[in-house]
C-alpha cells in the first residue's frame, strides 16, 4: 500500500470514526483502526462489535494494500502533525508516514484479522436529512436509562410510517418523543429499537459535516445502516418491545405556563443545588397572576426560591419534579421560549416549545 | 449583618479564595468560607490551614456581622446568578440572600468557630510588581517534586538579595531557575522555601486581576504574607535546607540551538507518543549543518522522527531526556525562540530564551 493525503482530511476521518474503537477489549485488534484502499479512495474503519463504522476519503493512491494500527497512538500522532500532505506505505504489518519534517513506523497488525463490517444494501426504509435526524436524536436519546437492566429502555425507539418518523425514548421517569416529517415518499414501515449510545453517537458523527446532508437509512434482519457522503454507519438492533408509551401522554393539562428557557434553565439550576441532599426534588408553583416559582430545599443546607414572569393559562397550580429531568431537555432545546404544562401534583408535567408541535417531553411527579 | 453587593464581585472574590477552601477535611468549619464586616466593606476568608486568603470588596454595610457559609454551595448559588444587586443578611447563623428574582436561606456555622487567619503587617521583606511575581511563579514552580517525601523539593527556594529576587524549584531531575529585578530599595536580604502548589495558586489569584499591581512580602517567623490590592495571601515556609543547586549548573555547552519554540514542543509532543513504553526517554541530535533531530520508539509501538531546522552552533551532539520536562519548560515559556544547549550524553541540558538572561532550565539526561 501506498498513498498520499491531506493531514487535514486524515485528522477529520480518525475523529469520525475513531471515538467507536474499543478502549479495553480482550481482542487487540479492536483497538485498532481499519486503513485501506478502496476504488481510488481511503477507507477508515473502526467497530466495538456493536457499532462498525466506514469512512472514505479522497486520497492519491499508488498502490492497493490493508493494515489496521493502534487508534489512539496513530490519531494522536497525525492529529499533532503539521497541516501537510503525508504519505502512507506499508512495510511489512509496519506503516511508514512521511510528511516533510516527521517520519515515523507505527506497528500494526493485518488487516485479516479485523473483524468483518457487515454490507447493507438492500432494505431502504427511508431518506432523511442529516440535519433533521440529528436534531431528532439529540431531542430524543437523552431521555433513554442510562444502565441496561431493561435494554428496551436503554434504547431509542425508532418508527417510520408514511412521510412520518417518530423517535422515542423513555426510562420511566421521564419520555421524550420527536416526529419528523421526511420528504421523500420511498419510506417503508418499520418500527424497531436502536441503543440510544450508539445514536448519540452518530449525531456527533453528523455534526463533524458542515453540509446538510441526505442519509440514507437501511435495514436487515437485526442491522441498520445510516449511509451519507462517504460514510456507512452500521448499528446492531436491540430486540424486544417497547413500552406502549402513548397512553402516557396526557391529552390535556391543568395549568400551562410559557417561560423564557435560560431564565427557567438558571432557576432549575440554582434550586438543584440546594436538593441535593432531598434526591434533586424541586417544585413548580404556577400562579395566574403571572409567575412561575422554583422552590427546593434540604435540613441541612437551607432553602431557595426562584420567581420567574411567565404567562400562565389555567388555574393556580404546583407539582415537584427531579431537576435534573428538567434540566436535560432545556440543555437540548434550542427555542427561546417553552411552555411547561402541569395538572395537580400527581399527574405528569409537560414541557415542550410553542414554535415545535413535532415535540413531547413528559415528566413524572415527584411526591413532595 | 446586613450588607448589599454586586453579583459581579462578590463572584470574582468567591473565585479568589474559594479553591483554598479544604474539600475533604475533619472539621466542617473549614469547609466554609467566612463572611464578614469590616471597615465599611466585606471581607470574604478562606483557609486550609497551609493557606490563608482574605479579599476584600466594596459593599454597602448597613450592619455589622459575620457568618461562615459552605464555599461550594454558596459560591455556585452566587455564580449561577443574573448578574444584578445582592444583599446578604444574618437571622441567627442563616445567611439569607435576595436579589430580584432569588431568595435562598444557607445553613452557616457561627464565625467563632473558623481558624484565626494570622496577621503579619511588619518583616517587610520587598515590593515586587504582580506581573514579575506571577511570571517568575511560573517559570519555576512547575520544576518542583509533585510528592513531598522530601519536603523541600516540593517547595520553591525564594532569595531575595538587594534588588535581585531569584526564585527556583528542582525534583532532582531537572531543575528551574528565575532571577527577577524588583525596583523598591527597601528589600531585605531573606533566603526560604515556599510550598510550590500554594505559590502555583498564588500566581493564578494574580491573573485573576486585571492590572499590573504592587505586591508587598511581608515575614514572620515560619509565615509569609503577600499583600495587595485587598488581598492578603499568607501562607507557612518549608523548614529545610534548600538543595546548593548552583553548582549543577554547567558554565558552558559544547553546542548550542536556536528553534522556534512551537516547532520544538510539536516534535516532543510527537516523540512522547512513541515514548510511552519507554519512561518517555526522547532523543535529541544537534547537527552542525543546521538540524535538530528528536528520535524516540519502544519495541511494540514502533518509531518516530522529526527534523527542525535550527541555528546549529559547536560540535555535532545528541543525548536524551524525559520529554515530560522538555514539554513542561516550553508550554510555559513565552518565547518565539528557544534555545538548547549541550554537553554530550553525559551531562545536563540547557533550555532558556535568547532575550531572558534571568531564566535558567537544566535537565539530567537519560542514558539510552
């Protein structure tokens, strides 16, 4: 093998793909990076077994080779170099980079021995664009569990019927559900549960482009693939059923109030550090005369209170959630404005914004 | 205690002292930060019994008193909020805190019980400017030990001889050396050790104010105390010897390079990578045709080389070095250029600036 790139579009592909390796793994060659040649291009590949990531970039190619090197040294290494062309070239399992002033012989191991990236191609369920699927995963994932104790729930759920995708994610204690309307009429009904991990990964991975870009998605049997602009980003699916969440959410509300979201997001956040001690339990007092309250305390710390100027509708009303929970959706939300809805201290509240009717984000209450 | 303030500085005095606030300690009191009155304005004291920090800022006192709060919850409450008028205000040892919007009540622990911070206001040892004090902190402390098994290494040796102030540090294995000129007549010849991390949080306290001010270093017997601008740091010395470091300093070198510091820090960075399996031993080669070489690798990962051009004057040499130090003098050094000397493989090298005749940076090589 041997071939010539950019410094700057070798860096930008080893930290696409290079945050997938596996960091502690019985197998050493999944800590390493897949580099080849591949019709005039390089193609760069990682996987950790659950996820499997390929990445081309444009490069002069000589000759036609494989090898797989240590991820973290030889990312760490070109991403230090000067912004240069460097050479690649294979001696052996050992890889030589030249670049002007930096020579250097990396050890790797061969590329049999990289585990297969399973291929895709038939199962089209849809088309999105990049910018819309990232920002329905970024409103959606979050609210996944953390832990797998139910791998249902540490997943997102993911549903395409008609011009319509809905993403969904909840771990009981809260739910967030995103609908996104995509134009092209090719999508195929499907319903299925991806790890929420794995997604939020992905729209770090779309963010790393500058162009909104079309990516196609794909489905096998327990595989998906997201497919864009040299990139094929390929997922295990998570079996089981997810919760009928939709009974949960409430049709109506009690008591809504529209709130500035930094000034909700600062009070949220101040009244957070005095529940610590009290499992982050705050509570939301609604008043008709025009204010929102945050109120939060704990024995041994003291207590706060947050008065915010909002529009509120309904009758006077209060409920105590975890802060935490709010804070989360607020941090994702780019909207000026949210409207948070509650009815009485045992039902759920619901925040979303006034401009986004594609959104949810239901909560449940705290007994105070 | 009825005081009001602006959010804006009680914020930049809860940064100043808030990091000497003992995080994990036996004693709850030194936890908190103590609040009080004091001539018209409110002096905020933390300490953690190495340490001792008083800052004072303008306020509006309507009443005398005095409080300690816990420094982490009060410190982030006051941060988090809009930046608007504050007024504090004692209810038996509850501190309550209102601002437009906020209204919080914090636990405190009766003033009586916070250590008594000790007053040094004669022994004036010298006026130094803050910008030279904070540089020369700079340049010297990062060379002492981290671990205190023995307890002068982990301090700065402080010399103050007429209008020459010099600072130093070693962990034996490389050492720093700063001579500052001070401009006051009235120092005093002194010669001690200063705990290195205090001085290193000395010196980020000094950045935290804006203009160039006069600092005034005041002794007793075993606590030091720098003065300015309200601010009082007192801290306690190192009982010990110094180490006669001076006598390790080579005289002269048989070859000597001028590099673009930037260019030198790339190419350590790099050779650090391949230097990992191998106690981060780099090697430099100085050629007389104008190229420095740092050469590292280890048997698993492979090799590394980076040419720099140089200004190459004397013999032909090389020796190694643990790059850490390489990298530890240069990220803190200001310079375009630098210049490194030296003496065969067997012998200290020299790294210093062509246009700082008052620094100094020696390290022991390594044989390879």
């Amino acid at each position: 093998m041997k071939v010539t790139l950019l410094k700057e579009n070798l860096s930008k592909g080893l930290n696409i793909i290079s945050r997938i390796v596996s960091t502690r793994g019985s197998l050493e060659v999944l800590g390493n990076i897949l580099i080849k040649t591949e019709k005039g291009r390089v193609c760069l590949s990682a996987t950790n077994l659950e996820v499997g990531i390929n990445y081309r970039l444009g490069a002069k190619v000589d000759s036609e080779g494989a090898i797989t090197v240590p991820a973290r040294l030889f990312s760490e290494f070109i991403n230090s170099l000067p912004n240069e062309k460097i050479t690649l070239e294979l001696n052996g399992d050992t890889l030589i980079s030249k670049s002007e002033n930096y020579e250097s012989n990396i050890k790797g191991i061969s590329a049999d021995e990289f585990p297969l990236i399973p291929e895709i191609k038939t199962g089209k369920v849809m088309d999105i664009k990049s910018s819309d699927l990232r920002k329905a995963i970024l409103l959606a994932a979050f609210a996944a569990a953390i832990d797998d104790s139910r791998p249902v729930l540490a997943g997102v759920y993911l549903k395409v019927d008609g011009s319509k995708v809905t993403l969904a994610a909840t771990d009981s204690y809260r739910l967030a559900e995103k609908v996104v309307n995509v134009k092209s009429g090719k999508t195929k009904k499907e319903e299925l549960i991806l790890p929420a991990k794995t997604l939020l990964e992905l729209a770090r991975i779309l963010g790393e482009f500058k162009e909104d870009l079309n990516v196609g998605v794909y489905l096998s049997d327990n595989q998906i693939l997201f497919e864009t602009d040299g990139l094929d980003f390929i997922s295990r699916l998570i079996e089981g059923q997810f919760p009928n969440y939709r009974q949960i959410i409430p049709e109506s509300s009690d008591t809504k109030t529209i709130v500035p979201k930094e000034e909700l997001l600062t009070a949220v956040k101040i009244a957070s550090l005095f529940a610590r001690e009290n499992a982050n339990n705050i509570k939301v007092s609604m008043k008709s005369k025009g204010v929102l309250e945050v109120d939060s305390g704990g024995s041994q710390v003291g207590q706060n209170k947050a008065k915010i100027k909002a529009h509120v509708e309904g009758k006077d009303g209060e409920a105590s959630f975890n802060g935490k929970y709010i804070i989360d959706v607020l941090n994702n939300l780019s909207a000026k404005e949210v409207s948070f809805e509650i009815s009485g201290k045992l039902n759920p509240g619901i925040i979303r914004t006034p401009n986004d009717k594609g959104y949810i984000y239901i909560i449940m209450p705290l007994r105070n």
